[in-house]
C-alpha cells in the first residue's frame, strides 16, 4: 500500500535554559509531531510518521538529552477502553488573529501543553507571553516563554511552534483559561472543567458548582460587547469575524479529541466531541489496515452510542451520518443526542459514553462539561468571576 511520509525535523533553540527544562521541550515536541499525525488520520488524509531526521540543536548549553517518550504516547488502555484519556483540545481557526496563529492544547504526562503555531519572526519577536488562570483565582505562569521554546517540526521547509507546557492542576472538576498576550491584544483560550487534572488520578467526587464561569482575570470583559467571542459553526467552518482590532477575543474550545485504542479484529476507535450546534457534537472514528485495500462497508459493523448520566440515566442518540475516508482505512459515524438530560444544570459530575461495535461495547468517561446542552461553554451573560 503506496503511503505518504512525513519526515519530521526538528530544531531546538533554547538560550540560557536548564536541561530539565530542555528535556521537557523535547518530549513535548515528540508528542507534538504524533499528535500532528494523528490529526492528518482523523482529518482523511494517512500519513505516516517517519522520524528519518531528529536535529537538536542547543544553544549557548552543554550536556546531553535523553530523548524519551512521554507516557502520554505509551498508554495502555483497558480492553473495554474504560481509561481512555482526552489527547488534543482543538480552538476554532481565526485567520485574522494576530501573527495567523493556530492554538491547540494537548496531553502529556505531566501536564498540559499549548502549542502556538505562527511564523519564526511573529514567534521570536512578537513578545508574546502566556499565562493560566484558574476560576479559583490562581495564576500560573510557564518555565519557558514561547519565543524560548521554539520548534520547527514538518517537510518541505515545515512550520514553526512554540510548545508551552503548564504542570497539571489540582484533582477538582475545575475549568481554566489561557491568556495569550501580545502587543496588539489578549486572546483567552477556554479549557472545559475536568481537563486541568491529572487524568491518571481518580476521578474527582460530582459537586454542585454550577456551570463554567470566567476567571477573576477576565472581570473587565463582563457583558457581550468586551471581547468578540469565537466559536466553531462546523467541522470545517469557524465563526468568521474580522478580530485584527479586538483588544481581547476569546477562544471557545471547538474540540476534544480522545485517544484511539484498539478493538475487535485488530481495528481501532476513536472518540471526538464537537462544539458546534449545526452539526452532529459526537463522532466515532473506526480504523483498520486492510491488506486486500478494501474500504469499510457503511453498514457493517453497525455502531451505536448513547450517554449515560451520572444518576444510571442513559441519553440515546441517533446516527446521523457515515463516511468512508483515509483512503478508505477511516469511518466515522456521527451521533446527536435525541433525550434530555435529568442532571441539574449546577451539577459538575462524570458521566460515560457507550459505544457499540457489533456486539462489543466500550465506555469512555469524560467530564459533564462536554455533554450538557451548552457543551461546558462559558456562558456570555456569566455573573461570576
């Protein structure tokens, strides 16, 4: 089967940091470039991840690296896919955002890592400095700054990114918010409650803090007119407005992509949920290598999902559509929840999603955040700060 390679380069420049801090650069962007393939699989186009080169490059240091792999990338799940993990936060794509910056969040082993996709010249000299705000009203700040964490990963001349990792917060259905600060304006990036923890920890008690509220930090955007707010419309569309002039604009997550796992027949599955209204929010990813080149049939094997709520309560859902892509290797079913809920909307709990493939059923916990009606988006009427 004709394949196309990646060749991931990878350039470290790093002035005057300490080698732990080197080392965590390093497995960041080992997990980057993976997260980077594993994005081209879910979006149809298989690429497949050859690190033919692997040049570090440090400045003004000496010593050496050990190169190693995150546990992020070495989990082994449960057969029933019980401790699947969250992997990537996505934000919508906002062309006029200052520098044309792409935002993502993804999971390492400890802690939470920001990448900010740009040019070299906006990265290096756009004096660009990131914070997290907890609702709590903590405020942390990372070991490097963007343009101290800069890295080229790709073929063909590749794309530059600064990897910023924040350690893992405290084990409480709690939300956050990153503060991406440059000359020119703030952009807020939303993190639902239950992806600051350690996912490996056990799963914090439910409580009855309410719905997702803005950090202290934010006080001055209260109301609808103090910062333009962006959201994803669909899969492929974001909400579109000019925010070149917008003094704050913040990010509402679009995304959250859960580690694939393998089932059944040595295929794998996937999980995404979507924050978006026009489109079905659940999308269950099949993949499988078929030697005889064969794309999946778009009636076997028959897959259903449905939620079930922290009380036992089970949501159904209805499938909306099937499609075949990744050169047929990928099928993705998406759902739309049909029931209503029976959790107090001030309720912050766990609840699971069931997914059927054939006769075989597997669960993946995730946080209310992502399955209540306001998918966990902070609200723009929000009195709390």
């Amino acid at each position: 089967m004709n394949r196309s390679i990646l060749s991931i380069y990878t350039i470290f420049s790093v002035n005057q940091a300490q080698k732990s801090q080197r080392t965590s650069i390093l497995t960041a962007t080992i997990c980057s470039c993976k997260i980077l393939a594993q994005q081209q699989v879910l979006s149809g186009v298989f690429i497949k991840v050859k690190f033919t080169y692997l040049l570090i490059v440090l400045l003004a240091s000496t010593g050496s690296v050990k190169c190693e792999e995150t546990a992020a990338t070495q989990w082994k799940h449960k057969a029933d896919g019980s401790d699947v993990a969250w992997r990537i936060i996505t934000f919508p794509e906002q062309p006029s955002l200052p520098g044309n910056m792409l935002l993502s969040l993804s999971r390492q082993e400890h802690g939470m890592c920001l990448s900010l996709s740009a040019s070299e010249h906006f990265l290096r000299e756009g004096k660009i400095s990131v914070r997290l705000h907890y609702v709590s009203g903590q405020t942390v700040s990372p070991d490097l700054t963007p343009a101290e964490s800069l890295v080229l990963a790709g073929s063909f001349g590749g794309s530059w990114s600064s990897l910023v990792t924040f350690p893992w917060g405290k084990n409480i259905l709690e939300e956050a918010w990153i503060e991406v600060s440059t000359e020119s304006s703030r952009i807020w990036l939303e993190i639902p409650y239950g992806f600051t923890r350690d996912p490996k920890a056990p799963n914090p008690p439910p409580t009855f803090d309410g719905d997702a509220r803005f950090a202290s930090a934010m006080k001055h955007l209260a109301g609808q007119k103090k910062a333009i707010h962006v959201w994803q419309v669909s899969p492929s569309t974001c909400f579109r407005v000019d925010v070149s002039k917008a003094r704050d604009v913040i990010l509402h997550w679009a995304t959250v992509q859960y580690d694939s796992f393998p089932i059944q027949n040595g295929w794998r599955l996937s999980f995404t949920k979507w924050n978006i209204v026009e489109e079905p929010p659940d999308e269950v990813t099949l993949y499988r290598e078929d030697e005889l080149h064969r794309p999946w049939d778009l009636h076997s094997p028959r897959t259903a999902l449905r939620h079930i709520e922290n009380s036992g309560h089970a949501l159904a859902s209805r499938c909306m559509g099937i499609r075949v892509h990744n050169g047929g290797m990928s099928r993705s079913d998406t759902y739309r929840i049909v029931d209503k809920s029976d959790e107090s909307d001030d309720r912050r709990s766990w609840q699971k999603v069931e997914i059927d493939v054939e006769d075989k059923t597997y669960s993946i916990m995730m946080p209310s955040s992502l399955l209540k009606n306001s998918h966990g988006t902070t609200s723009l009427e929000s009195k709390t700060w």
